[in-house]
C-alpha cells in the first residue's frame, strides 16, 4: 500500500569492484593509502573495516546504506558533536558521499573504534551485567540536554513528553524518513481500508488519554536509541557504545522501552529501574510511557508491513496480526 524505495543489496559478485571504487575515493578525499577491507556487518547496512598502508589495525569503519536517508548523517553528525562536546568518545564522520555512482545511497566513513561487544545472546541469559555497564554510560549521554523531543535534524520536535506522545501519528509518519514516498501517513491505511474500520481512531484516542496522565515535568535528552548488547563496545578506556543509527532527543525511559520491545522481560525492567531512576517521573508514568512507546513501534512496523504490497487483501492479512498486538498493549 505505501511505495517505497527499493531496498539496496550489495551482491557478492559485484563486492570486490565497488568496494576498489569507494575505497579509492575515500583515500583520494582523506589524502591515504587504504589497502584493503574486512567484512564485520552484521547489522542491516553492510560494514567494513578499512586498512591504512603500512598499518595492522583497522582504522576506519565504512557504512553502505541499503536504504535512502537511513541512517540519516545529518543526525549523526549533530549527534557525534555533541558526544564530542561532551568529552563521551572520538565519534565522527570523516568523509561522506552522497553520490549514486557507485552505490545508490551513498556512504559514510567514522574512525573504527578497538574493543570487544558483547555477544547479542547474552540478553536472555537473566546476567544484567551488560546492562548494568550499558547504562553507565547512558548516564553520561542523558547528562547532555536538548531543547525538544524529537528528531535531531530531519524531523519535527516537540515542546514536551507529553506532546511528543500526543502528536503520534506525526512521529510515525516522519520516522521512515526518506524511504516512504513524501506525503504518505499512517491514515492513508484507514483511508484506504486497509486497517480495520475505526481502529486507528480508537488507538489515537487511547494513546492521547493515556498521554494526558503523564503530568511530571520531563526534560529532553540525547538518546542512543538502541539499548542492545552488540551495541556496547568494550575498549582500553572502558565501555563504550557504537551504532548511534537511532539517536534522537527524548526521554530517558525511551532507552528502556526499545529494549523491552525485543527482550520482553520483567526482570529486565526493574532491574533498569532500581539502577536507573532520575526520579522525574513515578514508576506508573514511566509504565504509561513504555507502554506507548510499544505502541507507536507496534504501529510503525504495521505500517512496514504493508511496504511495496499492492494486494490488499493480503495487506489487511498482514494488517490485522499488529492490530492484535496493538490493542494486547493497551489492555
């Protein structure tokens, strides 16, 4: 039902010449000698290390985008900034193209930080022990205060949590950045007769009762946005966290919820409230909050799911499995 851009697949047999072109440039606009790369991707986007001449250790990290805007450099960049500002890692971006005459979106190169990440199982092993080093270090990024709730640079910001949550449907709209056709919106699903008669309209004015309840003043912050094992890095100079794709201005418990969202887990809930409480909302806003943030990502991948589907009775198949779901988060 939405059209999108097409997703961008680095085929195998094309790797070693476009990766010779893209290698060149990067050394002709850094003024070096790169000689080679290793594949470490793991993630959606392909990634490589980068080899200095005359050097063992990878020095740089090179991110193919497979989708338009996503990650979007402009929020990195504000994001890397204020990480440096802040005195929180050497994170930058050292060269970026935005041409498509190698690859169709472009790439990105930051400097390749050395350390060991945790193996991504070991968040269903019960060990919070990663989550405990995890949110040391969001401590020190939630210090560093942002004006509104929101996007960083492509995207609308709002003036309080609760607004944020209010303007829903806004947020998901403007969430797949470049990768929807401009001007399409969550309602063209109701319009279209996709989602269930009314039911977008009930959730919205669920969502919006729900939201009203959260009364406590909070203040906007840098997020990481991606609270995953695989995403902190230990180094020589202690943990640290890679992948900032997701950042963004909110508030804390946003960092939580993302987290749930793919590790269900009680435990893992109090265990980020007993070690992670800034004491600006009661535990039963912070549950409200959660609750909603699973919401809008509920209604966000119902929104994926009907990406380049042109059947509209397999649309309303697909449709009606996250309205399920949806509604099991606000009951």
């Amino acid at each position: 039902m939405f059209t999108v851009t097409p997703t961008y697949k680095l085929l195998l047999a094309q790797e070693s010449l476009l990766l010779t072109q893209i290698v060149q440039q990067i050394g002709q606009a850094l003024s070096l000698s790169i000689t080679g790369w290793r594949y470490v991707g793991i993630g959606q986007n392909p990634t490589y290390q980068l080899y200095v001449k005359g050097e063992v250790q990878p020095r740089y990290l090179l991110k193919i985008p497979t989708r338009k805007g996503y990650p979007s450099v402009a929020n990195l960049r504000v994001c890397y900034n204020l990480l440096r500002q802040s005195g929180i890692g050497d994170y930058r971006i050292v060269y970026h193209s935005t041409g498509s005459e190698i690859v169709p979106y472009g790439f990105f190169v930051q400097p390749w930080l050395v350390g060991t990440a945790l193996d991504p199982s070991v968040a269903n092993t019960g060990d919070f022990v990663w989550l405990s080093d995890f949110l040391a270090v969001l401590k020190q990024v939630h210090s560093i205060e942002m004006s509104a709730f929101g996007y960083l640079a492509d995207g609308p910001q709002y003036e309080s949590l609760q607004e944020y949550f209010l303007s829903m449907d806004e947020v998901i709209d403007h969430s797949f950045g470049q990768v929807l056709a401009l001007g399409a919106s969550i309602w063209d699903l109701e319009r279209l007769d996709i989602t269930t008669r009314g039911f977008l309209r009930t959730i919205f004015a669920t969502v919006r009762q729900l939201a009203q309840q959260i009364q406590s003043p909070v203040r906007p912050v840098l997020l990481h946005g991606d609270m995953l094992p695989s995403n902190l890095l230990y180094t020589a100079n202690g943990p640290m966290l890679i992948d900032w794709d997701e950042c963004r201005a909110g508030w804390w418990g946003y960092e939580i919820a993302r987290t749930l969202y793919y590790y269900p887990s009680a435990e893992l809930l109090r265990f980020c409230l007993d070690h992670y409480d800034p004491g600006l909302l009661s535990k039963a806003e912070i549950r409200i909050g959660i609750q909603l943030e699973h919401v809008r990502q509920s209604l966000r991948e119902l929104c994926i799911s009907t990406f380049n589907v042109t059947d509209r009775t397999q649309a309303r198949t697909k449709v009606r499995q996250y309205e399920a779901k949806i509604l099991s988060y606000l009951r």
